[in-house]
C-alpha cells in the first residue's frame, strides 16, 4: 500500500517565515482590502497588547477555514469597548502566563458588546493581504491552515447577544473575501478537538451564520459543493474521531476502542479503507471527503448497530436526548429530525449520506438552499 502526502501536509508546508525570517506584506504582494474596509477591528497596538514572548511564524497560502469558539468565560452584560479592551488584555495574560504561549492563541476576539479585536500579532496583517496567516495556538491540528475566532462568553445553554452573532458575520465574511474561502468552510472547535466549545447553543447557530455570511460575500448555490466533511487527521480528536471509528467499527474494524483519541489503530484503519476502496491513501490518515462518503452507511427505522451508536454518540455530544444503544429508538428518530432541520435536510428521521455530513460537523448544500440562487 503505497502512502502519498495528504492534502492537509501541502497546505501544512505553504510558503512559511520564521523566527522573523518573513518581510512585512506590502502592497506588491496583493493586498484585496484597503484599511478602511477592515476599520471595524481594533489591532493589537490600539488595544495595548503586550509584544510577542518570541518571534511568531507566518505562513503563506494555507489558509482555508475558520475555527470558532467561545471562551468560556462569564456572560457579562457590559458592553462597552472599555470592557472588551480588558477582555483582550485577560485573554493574552492567560495564553501566556498560564499557558506558556508566545502571544494570544487566537487570531481575533469578539466582545459580547461586539467590539473586534486582533488576538496574535500580525493576524490583521495577515488578514489584509489575503495572502498568509500567523501560525495561531487556538485549536489543535488546524494552527496553520485555519483562523480562530474567540467570542467572549460561555454558550452550552445561552446564546450571544446579537451584537456579537451580527459582528461574527461581518468578520467571517471579510475572512472569507480575503483568504478566497466560503461559508461552507466554517466550523467550531469541537469539530477537530475534544472540548465544549464553542457550546450546544451556539453551534445551533452556525447554519443561520454561515446562511448569513454566504448571502453578504454573495456567493452562488452553484458554488457550494453538495457536501464539506471535517478533514480530520492524527492530530484530530473528540465526538468526530469518535464518529470515524464506529463507522469503521461498523465496516469490521472491531479492534477499534470508541476512544476520542486518533490512534495507531484508527490510522491503519482509515489507511486500509482507503487502499481497499481506491481512494488515495493519506499518509497522516486524513479523513477525505471520498473516505466518509463510502463509511457513510444508511440508517432507517429498523437498522441498528455500531454506525447507529456513532451517530448516537455524536448527537448526544451535542446536546440531543438520545443514549448510544445502536438501537433505533424514538429519541433517536427525534434528534436526527431536529438535525435535518436544523440543516435544511428532509426531515424523515432517515441517515443518508447528508444527514451523516451534518451530524458529524460537516457542511451541507441544502444549509444554504433558501437563501442563495
């Protein structure tokens, strides 16, 4: 079985500057955005952010999606630009004092007022050429393809204020316009890491927010592939690696543990599907789009087994009321009806191949259906 470079490794590669080995970006290099344009942000210099502890990295054409979480911090009710400038000022104080990083781990933050702010050094920078992106500490396994934006709060059972949901568009959709990526490139944290974040409530959100950001970039349902599953890899983990060992499970690979850890076994797995069904085999196990598409087995009424505790496993992660039994049962048939609501799918409590993509993170065409043309 010959290994090839996974697609995530080219992107992984780009054209990379450390240790401040990278000029500044001038306007020869392409800047899309004039300043006034991206006004809306506050940079690190006006915030007073402290300087980086070391030389941060910045690379070059490996930018395509974006990474959102909430900081599980209190649901303040201040609003006020004053109280997101110490918002960003507690937010670097931590990252670096308490967990060792070089600067702020993420690339931007929201205040619950709404306020932007730049988190790293150089991620407005990076944002205004279109062009590269600091290598960022927010989320495990995408710090050097992904950008990470931080909301102020804490979303299991509330929502943010509108201020912030109506900021989080504007700064998606200049993501996006200046990196060329789209709305079906937008994730939450526990998409790719074991973690809360960014919290059941909120997540519920992101198909309105990502329906949102597609409307202002315009872009047109001919654009949108029918599905974006999460490309995750050995650096992944959680609900979504949980998800991918029970489809596989599923397919044989009993030795498989229904851990949220992507280990040796789940690597050979994925490499063996992928050798046996023709697919390209990744040599640092990424979960192609052609991987989950052929793992993906139907699921009706009266199927059960290890792909059904899967997609149990995963619902009830993110907040349905289901226990994994591998049996079809009516919780079940009810949170997979509120799932294809909640993505625009058919609701007939049936798992195809779209509702699979949305339980499992991923982005479907018909999130986007009534809103784009």
């Amino acid at each position: 079985m010959a290994l090839t470079p996974s697609r995530r490794s080219l992107f992984k590669g780009g054209l990379v500057a450390g240790a401040g080995a990278l000029l500044p970006l001038t306007a020869t290099t392409a800047a899309y955005a004039d300043d006034a344009s991206l006004d809306f942000i506050i940079d690190c210099d006006e915030w007073g952010a402290r300087p980086p502890s070391s030389a941060l990295v910045m690379r070059t054409g490996t930018t395509r999606k974006i990474v959102i979480h909430h900081m599980a911090f209190p649901n303040v009710t201040d609003y006020s630009r004053e109280q997101a400038i110490a918002l960003a000022h507690r937010c670097q104080d931590l990252h670096m004092d308490g967990n060792g990083w070089a600067d702020t781990g993420q690339h931007f933050t929201i205040s619950r007022g709404g306020y932007v702010l730049e988190g790293r050094h150089r991620s407005f920078e990076g944002l205004k050429s279109g062009l590269a992106q600091v290598q960022s500490a927010h989320c495990v396994g995408e710090n050097t393809q992904s950008i990470g934006i931080e909301n102020e709060g804490t979303y299991i059972t509330e929502t943010p204020p509108q201020a912030l949901l109506d900021s989080l568009v504007k700064l998606s959709s200049a993501i996006c316009t200046q990196y060329k990526i789209h709305a079906h490139n937008m994730f939450g944290h526990w998409d790719w890491n074991s973690t809360q974040c960014p919290g059941i409530a909120f997540y519920r959100l992101f198909p309105e927010l990502r329906r949102r950001v597609a409307v202002a970039i315009g872009t047109p349902l001919s654009e949108v592939p029918d599905r974006t599953w999460p490309d995750i890899f050995t650096s992944s983990a959680g609900q979504t690696v949980v998800a991918a060992k029970y489809l596989l499970r599923n397919q044989g690979y009993t030795n498989l543990t229904t851990t949220g850890t992507f280990d040796a076994g789940l690597l050979a797995a994925i490499q063996d599907w992928q050798g046996k069904h023709g697919i390209t085999v990744e040599s640092d196990g990424t979960m192609s789009d052609p991987t989950w598409e052929t793992l993906a087995a139907g699921i009706g009424k009266h199927d059960s087994g290890e792909h059904l505790a899967g997609a149990q496993f995963v619902l009830k992660n993110k907040g349905y009321t289901v226990d994994v039994t591998g049996v079809y049962d009516w919780n079940t048939k009810m949170a997979i009806k509120e799932m294809q609501v909640l993505h625009g799918l058919d609701d007939n409590g049936k798992i195809d191949v779209d509702t699979w993509c949305a339980i499992v993170g991923g982005i479907v065409k018909a999130e986007f259906a009534t809103v784009l043309s």
